[in-house]
C-alpha cells in the first residue's frame, strides 16, 4: 500500500452557511481555482498515473481524521494496493475546479468525507466510483448511480430505543427537525410514539432564523426537547437558544453530539468515527475488488452508537437515569 503527502493550503471565501453538521465544524479557506489546478499539474509531475483512491475532504478536524484512519485501516488488510491523494474541498470551491483537477489523473475511486466535498463530486463527476462519508443526507447519493455512502442519521428505532431508556416517563415531546429533509425521521418516530401513547409535538425548522419564533411557540408542559434531525441548520445562536430555554424551564434538551451534551443536553448519541471509516471502506472494497455497482450498494447507517450523557444536567432537571444504562455509556459529563 503506497502513501503520498501532498501539502496543500486551502483558502475559502466565506459566504452564505450552510447546514451546520452535527460536529458543529469550521470551514477551511480556499485557493483560487487556478491555483487548485495548478496542484493537480504538480500532483501530475510527482505521482504516477497509478494514483487509486482519491480522498476529497470537507475539513480537516479530527472526527475527518478518525474518518479517514478508519478507512486507510480498513483496505490496509485487503488485497488492493491502494495510493491516496487527500485534497481539501469546501462548498467555496469553483465549479469547475475539480473536473479540471481531474483531468490531470484518474483515481479509480473518490472517497469524499463531509457534506461540501460530496456535493461537488456528485455535480462533477459522473463515472468514477464515490464512496461518500461524513454526510447526514444520504438522499442525493440514491439519484447518483455512481455512489453510495455511510450516512450520520441514526435510525428511528435506535434514537427511539435510548430515548424509552433514559426518558422511560416522558409523555409530551417536541420534536425539531428540518422539514425539507426530516419529515420521514418524524413520521417514523410518530408511528412509535402512537404505539406506546406518546404525544410528539411537530416543532420543525428549516433555518437558524426560524429557532426564536419556534420557541416562543412551544406548549408550556413538555417533558423534553429532542433534536432528531441533523441536517438542520443549527447555528452556534440557535443551539444556545435551546439550551437556555433548557435549563430555564427545566425541560431536558435531547442534542445531535457530544459537544451538545458537554454544553448541557442531558444525552446525545454520538458516532464512532473511525469505523465509520471502516464501514465506507467496506463499501470500497466491494466497488475495488469485487467489481460492484455503487447502484448495488445502498448507503449505509453508522453502525456503532456512542451514548453520551450530562449527569449534572440530570441532577438539575430532577432527573433519575437508571443506573442499569451508565455501563454502555461511551462518555459521561458530571
């Protein structure tokens, strides 16, 4: 298995934000796309035509490097001699600055990590095989039928599942999803709630700016606020805003991350990045070696849940959390 470093400095512009993912990160900033092109000449001169896997990222914190760990770890096993290339890639990006890029040498797959990089793959590139992670809509990679992904959502019956045991006597919830992406997640977690005699109060929001007249608008008796929908655009100013109408009305805040739980949401469940890494590159094995269609790989769920809870947020909310579940916690604030 051969490694290349290549250095590239990303510059972006700022513009419009984007949804906020869930680990609440950063943009990069971008070179000008003649600069971009003139790495792939670079890359041309100094790597061979052999180059592989070619790895479009989003952001360079580290739940993208446990990411991509994860996948290196996973093919590093297998029978493919595999060379990376890893370029920064954000939603700034000119248009046409990876289709150009590519001209200059053919991956036999694109591994892209985070929401901005798969977008412009999706747009730009048409045959090669994309391996998409780090995403919380995995809805465009079932109208390209050259990719497949691992997507962050959780299913409904496991978010409904750790809800019953830590929440087993709450009876009114509100619910806050994106209504362009989430309506599915919200229906399935009705169906469940219906079952068991539970009231789930729709609370859907599309952009940051609809959060304060959402707030004003929720019933004075709930039991708790829970965040299923990652794909809404939570702002650093709407997340605050849900924490303190958490603690000011001693209504439990179900968050999207640890980070959430850090800051006061009583639990989240989080994800293990790494074999999320694992997962796409089990995909990537099946496209590399086995010859398969991306159209006959659907996206997959992360597998793995890390459970976090805050219970000094329990303590404050009067909140008794059964001592049968801090075992499989993953991390514990107190």
């Amino acid at each position: 298995m051969r490694f290349y470093t290549v250095s590239i400095q990303c510059r972006f512009r700022r513009s419009k934000p984007l949804r906020v993912n869930r680990s609440n990160l950063s943009g990069c900033r971008v070179l000008s796309m003649a600069s971009i092109i003139l790495a792939g000449l670079i890359f041309s001169t100094v790597v061979s035509a052999a180059t592989d896997i070619l790895i479009l990222q989003s952001h360079d914190s580290e739940p993208y490097q446990a990411t991509l760990a994860g996948f290196k770890s996973g093919l590093a096993n297998s029978k493919l001699d595999a060379a990376y290339q890893t370029l920064g890639l954000s939603s700034n990006t000119d248009s046409n600055a990876l289709s150009q890029l590519l001209q200059n040498y053919h991956p036999k797959l694109i591994l892209t990590l985070g929401t901005p990089a798969t977008r412009a793959s999706l747009a730009q590139v048409k045959k090669t095989p994309i391996v998409a992670g780090m995403i919380l809509d995995t809805d465009e990679l079932r109208q390209s039928p050259n990719a497949t992904g691992v997507g962050l959502n959780f299913p409904a019956s496991l978010q409904w599942l750790w809800l019953r045991r830590l929440l087993p006597d709450a009876r009114q919830i509100a619910v806050l999803y994106d209504p362009r992406h989430g309506a599915t997640l919200f229906q399935a977690l009705q169906t469940q709630a219906q079952a068991e005699g539970i009231t789930l109060i729709q609370a859907p929001a599309a952009s940051a700016e609809a959060f304060p007249s959402l707030m004003k608008n929720l019933p004075p008796q709930l039991d708790a606020l829970w965040a299923v929908d990652g794909t809404a655009a939570y702002s650093a100013a709407a997340i605050r805003e849900l924490l303190l109408y958490s603690f000011r009305n001693r209504v439990p805040l179900i968050g999207l991350s640890a980070q959430w739980v850090k800051a006061g949401a009583l639990y989240a469940l989080d994800w293990d990045y790494s074999d999320i890494g694992v997962q796409a590159a089990d995909l990537a094995k099946d496209i590399l070696l086995k010859n398969t269609p991306p159209t006959s790989l659907p996206p997959l769920s992360a597998r793995k849940v890390r459970p976090v809870l805050n219970i000094q947020t329990a303590e404050h909310m009067k909140l008794q959390i059964s001592e049968r579940w801090l075992p499989e916690m993953s991390e514990v604030f107190k």
